[in-house]
C-alpha cells in the first residue's frame, strides 16, 4: 500500500528497471568498475561500461552476473541496491516490493543467491519470475488460455526456450548462449582469420552492423584493432560472410535446442504452435536473418516481438500490477 512495486529484467548485460505506475526508468549495463588498490566501487552501469577496455591496471570494469546468474554476490547485491535507488529515489520510507526476471534453468542455489542479493540491497518482498514466462507476458500473449504459446528469449549470457499454456511452462530448456557468446565468438574468429585483437565493444559493433544467421547478402565494415605480427595499430575490412562463419556454432547451439524442445511438446500444442508460430525476445532476436534461419529449420512461422529488448521488463510490470492474479507463475519469494 506505501511502498513502490518495482521489476527488474536482472541481464547479463543490460538491467532495466520498471517501476509501478511509471513504466520503464531505467536500462543500464550490468557493469561495475572497481579500484582495485582500496577495493571501492568508481562506477556502475553507463559509466562503467565506457571504461571497458580503457582502464589502468588498478581500475577493473566487471560483469557481476555470468549467463544469467551471479557470479559476484557482493557486486549483485551492490548494482541491485544502486540502481533501484536511482529508479525510485532514496528516501523511501518504505522498503519496496520486487519482481525479478531469471533464467528457466535456474537452480536452487542460484536462486536463494538472487533473493538474498535483492532482500540484503533494499527490497521488503523479493518475488522471481522466468525470463521467458515474463516476455511472453510482456509481449502480449495470453498465458492464461489452454493453448500454447513457444517463446525464445536471446538474452546476453542465456537463451531461453519454453512453450507455455495455462500460465505454466510445459517444456522448458534454457541454454548457456547469448549475445556475449556471439562477441567472443567474433573476437575470437577475427583473432585466428586476420592476426588482430579487438575489444568487446569493437565484437558488438560488429554484431549489429553486419552479424547474420542467414546471410543473403555481403555486407561490409571497416573496423580498427591492434596486429598480433606487429603490434601496432591496424584497420581491416570485415565481411558479414566472415562474421556469419564466427557465430555459426553459437547460433546453431540454439536452432537445435529450439528443434529439441518442439520435439517434445504434446502434440495438440505442437499444432497450436504451427498456427501461432514462434515469437522471438531479447536482444539476440534482432540479429539479421535469425528468424529466417529458424522457420527454414522448423517449418514453422518465426516472429520477433514489437519490444523484444524491452519485453521481460515490461512483463515483469504487468505482474505487478496484477500480483495476485499472476501468484501461480511466480517462482519462489523472500519476505525480510
């Protein structure tokens, strides 16, 4: 009654904050920057972000969360507290309520880490919630009706499969590949093909000018790195072929999963599914030619959601508008 409702989409690379009443406030980098000769935080989020890759040796930018789950409980438990601050303000006189979006696959381990991380940062009532459960709610599909709904989410360190009818998960897999995957496939192919080294933000420029699953045709980009012969400053000219040979096995990995998950769906929801197709979120299902690539290998119709990077967030907010009527899709909770 006197606290905030807030929603969190708790990514790999990106965190959005959805506030009750206010929609989405904030979408940041799930990144923290640490001095490292007094163990202090210097920088979270954008900030942070931007120092990747530009540091001096006693400042360290790090992901706190790796594929989906906390890989520095400490670091979570600060970024989680510092950016709900930011979203609802300080000075609460009550502690808010919290929805949080987590991977299908989740253990139990990993998520007595999340809930403890979010009741010690600053949450009076800590709920989780799949990702994949939440952007088919955010995306408008009617979890509700016996019928199914198959969603795959792309995040950054997780792909998410689940087909879904009468608010429950009838076969879910959740996968350890995302769009860092990609990044570090790229980083990695253009390391072996041209002898150069790039960073990470240089791999995600590259993914998004001319990364493809399917490709038709060849695109180029000229991007700058560091020669692995000389040492010295270099440019080269990438081909989107040569980034579509980088991501193949990543992206293969999800295409047989997505077959593997069909292959075991009841077969009335195979036929609901045929008819409603297969909605893609997050920001993996923005890669060019991803959707072709998977009707081609399913036979079955591939859409991309109108939000699909802003879908879990947003879907964790229209549960907290209807709490007690979306009770039964919720995870596990914690009360302080």
């Amino acid at each position: 009654m006197f606290g905030t409702d807030v929603g969190i989409d708790l990514g790999t690379i990106n965190m959005l904050v959805f506030v009750k009443g206010k929609g989405i406030v904030l979408q940041e980098p799930s990144v923290v920057a640490m001095d490292l000769n007094n163990n202090k935080i210097c920088a979270m989020g954008e900030d942070a972000r931007r120092m990747i890759g530009r540091t001096p040796g006693n400042i360290q930018a790090i992901r706190p969360l790796s594929e989906g789950v906390i890989a520095d409980y400490q670091l979570t438990e600060s970024i989680i507290k510092y950016f709900i601050g930011r979203a609802i303000g300080k000075r609460q006189l009550f502690k808010p309520r919290v929805v949080i979006c987590v991977p299908s696959g989740i253990t139990e381990v990993e998520k007595r880490a999340v809930l403890d991380a979010a009741v010690n940062s600053v949450a009076k009532e800590v709920f989780l919630i799949s990702e994949p459960m939440a952007a088919a709610i955010g995306c408008g599909l009617d979890i509700r009706v016996p019928s199914a709904n198959m969603i795959v989410d792309i995040g950054g360190g997780t792909t998410d499969i689940a087909v879904i009818s009468l608010k429950g998960e009838v076969v879910s897999q959740s996968l350890r590949v995302g769009g860092s995957h990609f990044e570090e496939a790229i980083i990695r192919h253009i390391k072996r093909a041209y002898n150069v080294a790039i960073g990470e933000r240089t791999a995600e420029e590259i993914k998004i000018h001319i990364g493809t699953a399917y490709p038709t045709e060849n695109k180029y980009l000229g991007i700058r790195g560091r020669s692995l012969v000389t040492g010295l400053p270099c440019n080269i000219d990438l081909s989107s072929r040569d980034v579509f040979d980088s991501l193949e096995e990543s992206i293969n990995s999800i295409v047989d999963a997505i077959k593997s998950v069909l292959e075991v769906t009841p077969p009335e929801l195979a036929a609901d599914i045929v008819g409603k197709g297969i909605v893609l979120t997050g920001g993996g299902a923005l890669l060019d030619g991803l959707p072709d690539l998977i009707h081609y290998e399913t036979q079955v119709p591939v859409y991309v959601a109108n939000n699909p990077l802003t879908c879990v967030a947003e879907g964790c907010g229209l549960v907290l508008e209807m709490l007690d009527e979306f009770q039964d899709v919720l995870k596990s909770s914690a009360v302080v």
